[in-house]
C-alpha cells in the first residue's frame, strides 16, 4: 500500500523585485498587504496575483497601479 504524504509550502511575496518572507502564515494577503505598507507604501494600491508554486513556497507579487497623478 502506498502512502500520500502531504507538505504545508510556505508562502512568499514578492514586491519590485525583492522577495520578502511571510511575516505570518495565520494572515490573509489583505493584512499582509497591510502590515507591509508602511516599508513599502505603493504596496497600498499594488495589484495582487498569485498563489504562483515555486516549488519551495506559493509566491504572491504585488504589482505596482500603472496610471498618472494630477
């Protein structure tokens, strides 16, 4: 008989390019979003896409809004 085994991947986010750990697994992405805003403050209107499997870990990027002030 063959037996599953299961593994928890760790969650990443990545953010102009720097990977940045989960800084705590019992969080959802919105207060993590949140949490991070303060370092870095485009965070707080970044779109979100992810879960990507790296194999390692599901890595979440943040992606800046594209558009113009004024």
């Amino acid at each position: 008989m063959s037996s599953l085994k299961t593994e928890v991947l760790l969650r990443e986010f990545q953010y102009n390019g720097v990977r940045i750990p989960d800084p705590g697994p019992e969080l959802t992405v919105d207060q993590v979003r949140d949490l991070l805003t303060p370092a870095y403050p485009e965070i707080a209107t970044a779109s979100v896409t992810g879960p990507e499997d790296t194999g390692s870990a599901l890595r979440y990027t943040f992606s800046r809004a594209i558009g113009t002030k004024g």
